[in-house]
C-alpha cells in the first residue's frame, strides 16, 4: 500500500503530500520515504504496525480489509457498467 510523506491533519485539505498518496506526487517531497522506504508498505507489515498500536485488536489486513476492498471495487464496476462502452475510443 502506498503512504504519505506526511502526517496526516485536516488543517490544509489542499496539501497534495498529506492527501494523495501517488508516487509521482510523493516522491516530490523532501520527506519521501521518513516513514517507509519509497512511502510503500506491506499489508503484512501494516497489520504489524495496527497490532502494536492496538495490541488487543486481533487485526490482518488481508483477512479484515482486503475483502472490504475487494467489494467496493466490485461495487464501483457494478455501478458504472452501464455507462461504459469498450468500443468507443
């Protein structure tokens, strides 16, 4: 997963570096990488982090958040497949 650069606050809703974690925007920032090597992590390395702030959570990422995911994406086809037309160019 990708991570910002930046600690994330609602102070400044404009400031790219702590809102949008794409790494052609992040890797603009003299704080690339504090947090995580290239501002990527694992969700195994995620969970571990969830688990040590939360330690009577029993949280993975893969068994608790992944399938969320997984639904909205589906969820998001589902409710555009109407309007998209493969053969228009």
């Amino acid at each position: 997963m990708r991570t910002s650069s930046r600690e994330y606050n609602l102070d400044d809703v404009s400031d790219t570096l702590v809102h949008l974690t794409n790494d052609a925007i992040q890797n603009k920032s003299d704080d690339y990488g504090k947090f995580e090597n290239a501002n990527k992590m694992s969700f195994q390395d995620f969970s571990k982090v969830i688990s040590a702030q939360q330690p009577d959570i029993d949280f993975d990422m893969q068994r608790d958040i992944f399938p969320q995911i997984q639904k909205l994406i589906a969820d998001t086809f589902r409710a555009t497949v109407h309007k998209i037309d493969p053969t228009r160019l």
